[in-house]
C-alpha cells in the first residue's frame, strides 16, 4: 500500500474543488436564465426597449416619428401608472395589512410596465419604419413582453389576496391562501409562457407574415405622407399648419416638463405623458410639410397672405373673395380667436403692447 505524497492530496484536492465550483456555476446559471415563475424579473424596466430588427438604409419617416412619439406617450403613461403604485406601497393604510398594500403597489407597478412594454413595442418597430427591415414584426414579437408583465402583475395580485388574510384579517385566511396560491400558479403560467410567445411570433410562418405586411406598409407610408405634404403645399396649408401644430406641440411638452416638476403626488408622474404627447404633436406638422419644423407666428403665413382678418373684423368682406374664400372663412374664427386673446392680454398688462410680460405658461407659448 503506497501512501499519497501530500502534494497529490492537494492536488486531489484543488480539482474537487474546481468541479464543484463550475457544477455551482452551471446550476446559477440555469436556473436564472429561463425563470422559474416563483420569482419573476424583479428589476424590469419598462422603457427598455425592445431589440429591433436589422437595420435597413433610409431614415425613419414622418408617420413612423409620429408613431414614434405615439408610442413614447403610451410608456411615459405606463411609468405613470407604476409610480402610481409606488405611492400605494408608501402610503400609510393602518386597516390594510403590509403584505396586502405591498401587493397591492405591485399590482399597479406591473400593470404599468405591461402597458409601457406595449408602447415600447409599438416605439422600436412601426416607430422606425424606413430604418428598420421588419417594423412589424418587431412591434408584434414585443407583444411577448406584454405577456411576460401581465404575469407579473398577476402573481402581485395573487400575493395581495394572500396578504389579506394576513395580521388583523387573519380569520379570512382559509379564504385568502388558497385563492391567491391559485392566482399566483396562473400568473407563473402566464409569465413562464412568455418565452414560448416570442419565439412563435419572432420566428417561422408568423415573421414571414409580418416581413411581408411590413414590405407593403413602408412603401404606402411614404406615399400616404408624399400626398398629405403636396396637398398642404398645394393648398399653402402646409407650412402654416406645421408650424401650428409645433408650436402645440412644444407649448404643451413645457407644460409637462413643469408637472413633472412640481413633484406632486400622483399629478407630477402626469407631467411625462403631458411631455411626449406635445412632442407627438409637434411631429405631426411634419405630415403636411416636408420643409421641417415650423417657426414664429403659426398662423402667419395665412394671415399675411388672406384677408382673414377684415372677414373676421366685418370690414371691406368685398376683398375675401375669390377661389380662396372658402378657406378663409373656415379659418376666420381660429384668427379671430388669437386675435381676441391677444387683445385680452394686452387688456390685462394695462394696454402696454406687451404680450410677452404676461403669466401665461402655457398659452403664452402660442401667443408670442
């Protein structure tokens, strides 16, 4: 019998000890890879976005900036929400158990990253058309992220009933236990299907569909736009609706920018929604004009070159006649309108003439 040199127990030793590390190593990583459903992504992010397809040349086009925007605004809501339900979770509720407030927060967080996940998906795909090869097969495989929240936010809901039963409700247990282990076993269904949805929608007969549904909307996208741009400079419409619908648009994203920093409870989440939704309407201008974005008085070009202002003052309407009088009387009451809160605002600083000194946040934007 031959005894080990101590070097060759150490050896020995050493190697066990490898083993054993990468068998731990290999079981970590393949029980967080997939997800076993009892502890689903506690870190999502809704306004991750999702991972586009292959870049194409060309730019995105003015539809896919609106849907774009479009797209921000259903995040920035989804955040709302979630914010929404961080303050259920803080606030002081003495007859509501923890366990059931707790649940209850997640309930709306998760509500609120499955609707963020649904604008995202619409943002990274139709939102990108012209730069993208396959927008809507990227908007329609993100759908599988929707799944993935929606199961989230059931299993909170199956812990909210769970927490019911809990603390001074602690007779409603028998009820309470039984019917949230139910919900929470159909949320982990629900989120664990997640994975299965996405390869279905993303891959096979599906992707074909949609890479054939994208390869008809991107060209009709573009000729949709090429139309609504010659008929607004046709019209000479174009340039003073665009620079309208700017001057909205980014009247109402300061509008937001102020909420959000108001830091009020519940309102101040609002601000972001308020933000992307001018900023959405701010890229529609681009639908009817394709010079860009507009500038200075919005109603100027057609101010200056109609008569709307004696049609709306009454004066000489002799001279709004002709092949544009249609158009001018359509737009009379719109001037006539700025016009009168122009006037009111000059009524309030004392008749000075100065409009800008005026406390108006928000409809100042539009009168300067």
């Amino acid at each position: 019998m031959q005894t080990k040199h101590p070097s060759q127990h150490s050896m020995t030793s050493l190697a066990a000890a490898g083993v054993a590390a990468i068998a731990l190593l290999m079981g970590g990583c393949s029980s967080s890879g997939g997800g076993s459903g009892a502890n689903p992504r506690p870190n999502s992010n809704i306004d991750t976005p999702v991972t586009p397809g292959p870049s194409a040349s060309g730019e995105t086009t003015p539809t896919a900036k609106v849907t774009e925007g479009a797209g921000n605004t259903v995040v920035a809501t989804g955040n709302a929400i979630s914010e929404v339900g961080k303050s259920i979770q803080e606030a002081p509720l003495p007859l509501l158990p923890t366990k059931a407030r707790e649940g209850a927060g997640d309930v709306v967080i998760n509500a609120g990253r499955a609707v963020g996940s649904l604008g995202a998906g619409v943002r990274d795909g139709l939102g990108q058309i012209g730069s993208v090869d396959n927008p809507v097969g990227v908007t329609v495989a993100s759908t599988s992220n929707v799944v993935h929240d929606v199961g989230e936010t059931l299993i909170s809901g199956g812990d909210l009933v769970y927490g019911l039963g809990t603390e001074k409700l602690a007779p409603l247990a028998p009820v309470t236990e039984p019917v949230g282990g139910l919900v929470r076993h159909v949320g982990i269904a629900v989120h664990d299907s997640s994975g299965k949805v996405h390869s279905v929608l993303s891959e096979g007969p599906v992707a074909q569909v949609t890479n054939s549904v994208s390869k008809v909307i991107v060209p009709l996208t573009s000729k949709v736009t090429d139309g609504t741009q010659t008929l607004g400079a046709v019209t000479h419409l174009g340039d003073p609706a665009n620079g309208l619908l700017y001057k909205v648009g980014n009247t109402a994203a300061a509008g937001g920018s102020m909420i959000s920093n108001s830091h009020a409870p519940v309102v101040s989440p609002l601000g972001g929604v308020v933000t992307e939704a001018g900023k959405t309407v701010a890229a529609a201008g681009a639908l009817l004009n394709g010079n860009g974005q507009g500038g200075g008085n919005p109603l100027g070009g057609v101010v200056n070159n109609l008569p709307l202002a004696k049609v709306a003052g009454g004066g000489e309407g002799g001279s709004a006649g002709g092949a544009l009088s249609p158009v001018t009387a359509l737009l009379a009451p719109v001037t006539g309108l700025v016009g009168g809160l122009k006037q009111g605002a000059q009524d309030s600083q004392g008749g000075s003439g100065d409009v800008k000194t005026l406390q108006l946040p928000l409809v100042g934007g539009l009168l300067r």
